[in-house]
C-alpha cells in the first residue's frame, strides 16, 4: 500500500517522492510526487482493476512517446516501475486556476463570458480534431477528464491514459450519458465514430448544462437503475428536441438550463445539435466531424453581442423593436453592432469583442477612446502593423497596441487579409 512519504522507483532511474494524495478511483489512486525538485502527478493503478494489465502498461509506454503536439493534453511523460504495488506514470499537474468540468456543471464555478466558454469548446474541439487525425481515439470522453480555465475557456484533457491506436481496445467503455449508444448496447468498442459521438454530449453539456437524452420519458425512471440506463442510452435514446417525437421534452423545473440555452441558441447550432441526436444516434458514420463542429463554433463566438449594460448573448436571441434595434432582457434598446467582414464571415464589433487567430490567440480587441468614451477603437494585440484606410479614404497605420478608428466604411489589411467594416446584416 502507497503512503506519503514512499518513493516510487521510475523505469528510466530515480524516484517519486509521495507529497499527497490527490484523489482516488476504481482503477487506482493520484498523489502529488516531487521528482528532481519539481512535482509531479502521479497515477497509480491496481493491477487487479484492469482487465489486460500487460497491454495498458504497454500502450502506456507509447503514449510517453507520443507525437500529439495539441498542449490541452497532459500527457503520460514518464512510467513506474513495475512492483507488487502496481505500476503508474507521472505527468504534469492541472493548474490551480483550471477547475474540474464537473464543477462547471454544477454550477459550482462559472465562466467570466461567453467568450469564454465557446473557446472551451473550441479548444476541445481542435484538441480531439489533432487527436483523430494522428490515428488514436480516446475511448473514454465524459466531465471527469476535463479541466478549464473560466476566465478565458483554455482546456487541460487529463485521463490520457485511455487514448489508444484505432483497432485497440483497453477494455474501457466508457461513462454513462456520454458513451454512443452502440457501445452501450455492446455492439463495438470506442473508436472514432464513439468519440464523435461523445465529443457532441460533451458540447451540448457545456453549451446548454443538461443531457441532451434526460428528458420527461427518463424522469419517469424513479431510479436510474443499469437497466434502465442501457434503455434510455442505449436500445431507445431520443433527444429531448427530437423534431418527430415530443414524448422526451425538458421538463420546466428540472431542465431548466436546457430550456433557457436553447432558446438563445442560433439556429445553425441547434440543427447541428438536432441531427447529432436524430441522425447521429443511429448512424456513426453519419456524425459531424471535428472540422464542421469547429466551423460552426467559430460563427457562434463571431455572433456574441452585448448590451450596454455589459449583458452578453448571442445576436440571434435578441428581440427586435419596430426601429429595428435589439432589445436586451434588461430593457434596454440598442442599435445592432457594427461587424468587420472578409466578404464571407464576419465578427459582431461590441464592446469587449475578441478577435482571434486559428491558435486561438487573441489578434485584436474592441475598445473605448479613454478620453472620449463614445468612440470605439480596434486595437491590434499582434506583433504586425496594419494598413488601415478610412471611409473619407485617409490612410493611417496601425502599430501594434494602437487601434483603428470604428466607422462603417473602414477597410483593414491585416496580414494580406482584406477586411472592412459594415452594418451588421442578419
């Protein structure tokens, strides 16, 4: 039995020094280690709870090799030794300001935006997108394995233990909710099409904070019993919006969350959300990819807008009064924002607007003159500067932490892309 204070011997030569524990599971049990003055977390596992010990250690082995570049996994970086009191690996620690996904859930922490939570998203996204494309699936995709940053949505993807090569299974199914159905059923083992599948739960959960099968028909499940879990996931899950049949609807009282999200939710993303639970249930080979998601994310955080009472939603959701300006739940009516379009997308200009690269990088931020409040600026958070033409055609330079004046009309070259201001069209 492991205590603090124990060294743990490593394959490689030195030890793990026991400083905690960190938590325990059915598998085994994580501790903080200090390994050449630096700490570490340590997984540890009971070899009596894997079913194929010899393979999980040796798939081990490959991932402290593994080529995924996408820093959102913590990776395994170095394995135990083998002893009678199991084997494990070390691997970086989860920052203190990254909180469990669980914890999002349950409202126990909260993002400081939108922004925030659609670049989780989109982080993970991109993170399973690289994971897919390098040939491994992750097998075992559920709350428990995430960590996010609220203040700016970045994701640490912990549990890297399951991800294995196409065609190898590790004997893990995975957890309730989050499995694809065919896999409850017991007719495959995960790969990527059951990752697709949960990565769409994962989303919808982080989006609207429900289950998009627990609906009015699983309520009347008293207890959730494992018979009842395979029905509801598995031999008959239905969306709770599924467009054909309304006998699974969220519940007012209980679902409250799904019912207030979905609502705002433009509907690019609750088609997408609809046939990933319709189609998507029945068909594998039929859900959407990394790619499409990602795409759709990207159009949703170019569509956040805010009041001016600091208000954000998504610029769908807003009524609109017979002058054609929104009206924000506050009561307010303000004028549509302003965009910035290449011709064929475009992001809302409110303020606070971020702008970002295809590494999520922030490139450029919404802000207000200092000394003239009512006047708003682009500011350029690059290294570059842009070449910026007005509507009256005067030519001006943007240096970086300087911003381009916002009127419609305004023409921006930003690293040969050719962007111009516009009123915002629906």
């Amino acid at each position: 039995m492991i205590k603090v204070g124990d060294n743990i011997p490593l394959e490689l030569g030195g030890y793990a020094h026991i400083k905690a524990v960190l938590g325990s599971g059915g598998q085994g049990t994580v501790y903080r280690a200090a390994y050449r003055d630096k700490e570490y977390a340590l997984k540890m596992y009971f070899k009596n709870k894997l079913k194929r010990p010899e393979l999980f250690r040796e798939n081990l082995a490959s991932l402290t090799e593994c080529s995924i570049e996408n820093n959102s996994f913590v990776m395994p970086l170095m394995l135990t030794e083998d002893t009678r009191d199991g084997f494990g690996f070390l691997m970086e620690l989860i920052p203190s300001d990254y909180k469990p996904f669980s914890d999002i859930l349950n409202a126990r922490v909260k993002f400081s935006g939108l922004y925030s939570i659609v670049n989780a998203a989109i982080r993970i996204t991109m993170a399973f997108r690289e994971l897919h494309n390098s040939g491994k699936s992750y097998q075992d995709l559920n709350d428990g394995g995430f960590f996010i940053r609220p203040t700016d949505g970045d994701v640490k993807i912990c549990d890297c233990d399951n991800i294995a090569p196409y065609g190898d299974h590790l004997g893990i199914a995975g957890k309730p909710g989050y499995m694809a159905p065919e896999i409850v059923r017991g007719e495959k083992a995960p790969d990527k099409l059951t990752d697709r599948y949960s990565l769409a739960v994962l989303l919808f959960r982080l989006l609207l904070r429900g289950d998009p099968l627990e609906g009015s028909r699983v309520l009347k499940s008293v207890c959730l019993t494992e018979e009842a879990e395979r029905r509801h996931y598995g031999f008959e899950p239905m969306f709770v919006y599924d467009p054909e049949d309304a006998t699974n609807r969220p519940v007012r009282g209980v679902h409250n969350n799904i019912i207030k999200f979905w609502r705002i939710m433009p509907e690019y993303i609750r088609e997408a959300f609809t046939y990933s639970f319709t189609t998507g249930l029945h068909q594998p080979e039929k859900r959407l990819i990394e790619k499409q998601w990602l795409d759709l994310l990207i159009r949703l955080r170019s569509d956040i807008c805010a009041c001016p009472c600091g208000g954000q939603s998504f610029v769908q959701s807003y009524e609109k009064d017979e002058d054609g300006k929104l009206i924000c739940p506050c009561g307010t009516h303000f004028a549509p924002p302003l965009c910035l379009t290449d011709g064929k997308s475009r992001v809302l200009l409110c303020d606070g607007t971020r702008i970002y690269d295809d590494d999520l990088a922030a490139t450029a931020e919404v802000v207000r003159n200092k000394l003239n409040p009512s006047l708003w600026g682009l500011k350029n958070h690059t290294a570059d500067t842009w070449q910026c033409t007005l509507p009256n055609g005067q030519e001006k330079q943007i240096a970086p932490d300087s911003a381009a004046p916002i009127f419609t009309g305004t023409r921006l070259s930003i690293n040969g892309a050719m962007l111009e201001i516009k009123e915002y069209t629906e």
